[in-house]
C-alpha cells in the first residue's frame, strides 16, 4: 500500500486518512486534500469491504466507553472547576 501526503497529486482511488480515519474517494487523478502534515494510504477496493466493516464494528463496540469517559471528562471539569473557585474564596478570607 502506498502512502501519500495531503496535497500530493495521486491517481484514481480510494485514500485512507490516517489522521482523521475517513476515507476519501478520487474519481479521476487529482489532488488530496489537506496538508502535507496529512497522511493518506491507498487502498485497494478489496481491502476496502475487509476494514471499512471492522471499523464500524469496532466504533460500535467502544462507544458505551467512549461515552462513560465523555461524562466522567464532564464531571471532573466541573468538580475540579467547584473547588478551584471555593479555594479561591478560602484564600481571600
């Protein structure tokens, strides 16, 4: 597989975006979008029915933990936002 840089000119094909995990489909020789900071790999369409499946399944296993994490990141902002302005409070007197 053969990987590119955002920006680069590629050919016709299907382009996986390693950085933001989507797939980016080019009709005809063209650009890829983004920056040079950008990685793509090309993929082969058969390979193509293998992982897009495997992703989806995967991000359907994790998101009951992807959830948790985003109440708990929530909830300790908040506690830790509490305290820092009661302790802000204490010190004034």
């Amino acid at each position: 597989m053969k990987t590119c840089n955002g920006g680069a000119k590629a050919r016709s094909g299907y382009y996986w975006n390693l950085k933001a995990w989507e797939v980016v489909t080019l009709s005809e020789e063209s650009v890829l979008p983004g920056g040079a900071e950008e990685k793509f790999v090309h993929v082969p369409l058969p390979l193509l029915f293998v992982v897009a499946p495997v992703m989806g399944g995967l991000f359907a296993i994790f998101l009951p933990f992807i959830g948790f994490a985003m109440t708990f990141y929530g909830a300790g902002k908040k506690i830790a936002e509490v305290a820092r302005r009661r302790s802000a409070k204490l010190a004034q007197g």
